[in-house]
C-alpha cells in the first residue's frame, strides 16, 4: 500500500507529519521544513539556523536529534566546511547514544560551540519545551 499524506521515506530531510502530534514535535516539524526551504533557495545560513532551533526541540528525540545532526553535516558538506563536518560526525554518534540520558539543554548543535555546553533557549521554544523540561539555563 502506498503512503499517504506528507510522508517521503527515500529522502534523508522526509519526516512523517502525521505521526508529530506534540507540541514539541509540531514546532520542530516547522523548523525542520524551514531549513529545508531555505536550503532548496541557496540560503545555507538560514537553513542551518533553523536546524539549530530544530536541535534545541529534539535533544531529547533520539531520532529526531540524530537527523537534526545529519542535516548539519549535509550543510557542511554543501559548505565544505571541514569542521562542521568533523563536528557533526562526532556529534551524530552522541546523539544517538545519549539523547535520552543527558543533553547540554539549549545547545544549538553547531561545530562553532562546545557540544556539552548548555546555553539559553530562545523565549519562543522555551514556551514550548517548559512543559516537558524544567531545567534551563
């Protein structure tokens, strides 16, 4: 049976919209989307802001997180930008293996910061995540 709605599982940026129903997982689908707009126009400093936002929602989605950090490679790829190549490579693994257990709340992702500092979460996001998270910096 095909898949219907939004869903395009042969692409690396294809998330399920359907299957974000939280408020956290419905704002990093918007970011996600941004960054994806924003790469297709050229505007990989755009694109790679809104993965940074998308970062902040999804530190503590696996999945989503380790996508996040596949995405920020890829923009380092377009960029031929050889640390955040570096960075995100080690970044993806992290991911993966410690999301659920500890993550740097509010860190933004990027090569350009340290991946265990925590940092601000912007007001719009914190709105968001202070539901499910009580610890802020």
């Amino acid at each position: 049976m095909a898949p219907t709605g939004p869903t395009q599982t042969h692409h690396l940026y294809a998330i399920d919209i359907n299957a974000m129903t939280t408020p956290i997982r419905t704002a990093f689908a918007h970011e996600w989307t941004s960054a994806q707009q924003a790469r297709r126009a050229g505007d990989l400093s755009l694109a790679f802001h809104h993965l940074e936002r998308a970062h902040i929602l999804s530190q503590r989605l696996t999945w989503l997180h380790v996508k996040t950090h596949l995405a920020m490679w890829h923009i380092g790829w377009l960029r031929r930008d050889l640390r955040e190549l570096f960075g995100q490579s080690t970044r993806i693994f992290a991911a993966a293996l410690f999301s659920r257990i500890w993550v740097p709340i509010g860190n933004t992702g990027g090569a350009n910061v340290s991946p265990l500092r925590p940092m601000p979460v912007p007001e719009d996001l914190r709105a968001i995540l202070e539901p499910e998270r009580t610890e802020f910096v």
